[in-house]
C-alpha cells in the first residue's frame, strides 16, 4: 500500500486483519489496548470525548485530517473529541487508549465514547464475504436458526442480552482468561445457547474446539465481564469439515 495514499483507502474493499484487544476496568477508568501485525491498516473510531492514546510499541504512520505523519514509540498523543483517525502499522505495533468512565462493560463505554465504531461494519463484511465462500445466504442462515430448536443451558458465566453487532449475543457473567472454557456450544446433534447466540468476528474472543461429541467454546484472549463473547464462523466450519471427514 502506498502510504500517501491513506485518506483514499475504500475500507469496503479490504480485507480485516487479526487484531488482539484487551480492555481493561479499574476505579473509574477504561483502558484499551490493541496490538497488530506490520502492514494493517487500522480505522479509528471517532472519539466523543478527548482522550490521551499512547504508542507503546512499533512504528505507524498516522492520518488526522489532512494532515498526516509518522510515530514511533514510546509516544504519547491527544485524541481530540470530533476525530477520527487512520494509521498504517510500519511495524508490529501496540496502541492503548485511557479515559475516565463510570461504565462496566465494554458495550457501555464504546456508547459513551465513539460514534457508530466502524469495527461493526467491517465485521458485517466480513461476515458477507464469508458466507459467499460457503454458498449460503444470510436469509439461509437465519431461517436454520430460527426453525432449529436449542438446548437452553442456564449458566452465572454467560447470558443472553442485545448485540451491537446482530440480534442477540452471548456476554460474559465473569472475566475468563485465555485458555478459559465457557461453555458447550454443541452436544451430539443439538445446540446449545452458547451455539445458538454466539455472534461471528473476525476479531473474535473465542475459538470453538470441535470434538466428535460436541462443540467447546474456549476464550482465546482475556474477556472482561460484560463484554460479548464472539467467535470466528469460518474457522468453526473448517474444523467441524475437518472433524466429519
């Protein structure tokens, strides 16, 4: 990608990357820390409030406007209210967010903070391409979903509640810790809750460990209590394939 090409980027157009995020509550503030490969480009979203946002590692060349330039950390920079920005990682790079907030969950504070994050459109796309590749239309999806019935498992490590990203979603009752088991997603034939409402992400949380007599979610990184736990529909169907062959 030509770096001084930036502010022309079509983000309908790429294609999402992995990115590892770790948000964190303490005393009334909310940190945001997210770490990415050399050559993402991440999109920002616009910030309600002014906050400080801090480069703890790497080398990105940064777009604010009109105006655009190159960090390296460790560097601190002021996010105004009203901005917006976008920034190509030269190298591997971490970037953190700090802000003051008396919200708990991630929901919460993303609703105080940003506009309409565009994170949810990119999932949506991604979302879209990826039921191309498998032949099926959303429609096809929803109807499955709708007529199948599910195994209605009560669990005080996750609940059901209104998804930013579609419909319902599955949300922590506790924080888990990478490697964590969440719950059973699938037994024999028969959903479960967890199958039934876990949305899909690229930027998922969890990983579905599919085994002959079932389905297993598992937290791949640390989850915050409140925050909706999402998965990877592509990867799960490349191993529930792998595992019937």
């Amino acid at each position: 990608m030509e770096l001084m090409q930036l502010d022309k980027v079509d983000i309908s157009q790429c294609q999402v990357a992995e990115a590892k995020t770790i948000h964190s509550f303490n005393d009334g503030m909310y940190m945001r820390e997210t770490s990415v490969k050399a050559g993402t480009l991440v999109i920002g979203c616009t910030h309600k409030k002014d906050s400080f946002a801090i480069l703890a590692k790497g080398r990105i060349v940064q777009l604010d406007g009109s105006e655009r330039y190159e960090i390296e950390a460790p560097a601190t920079i002021i996010t105004k209210a009203g901005s917006q920005r976008k920034a190509y990682a030269i190298e591997d790079a971490t970037y953190i967010t700090v802000n003051r907030t008396d919200a708990t969950t991630v929901e919460e504070v993303e609703a105080e903070l940003y506009e309409e994050t565009p994170m949810n459109s990119q999932i949506t796309n991604d979302f879209q391409k990826m039921i191309l590749e498998i032949g099926i239309t959303e429609e096809e999806i929803q109807a499955e979903m709708d007529e199948v019935g599910y195994l209605d498992i009560a669990s005080d490590d996750f609940y059901i509640s209104d998804s930013t990203i579609q419909g319902k979603g599955i949300f922590a009752g506790k924080s888990f810790e990478q490697g964590d088991f969440i719950g059973i997603a699938k037994i024999l034939n028969s959903k479960t809750t967890i199958g039934r409402f876990t949305n899909h992400s690229p930027y998922s949380n969890a990983e579905m460990i599919v085994k002959q007599e079932g389905v297993y979610l598992y937290a791949t990184q640390s989850i915050q209590q409140g925050e909706e736990i999402t998965t990877n529909y592509k990867t799960t169907l490349q191993r529930i394939q792998q595992c019937q062959q």
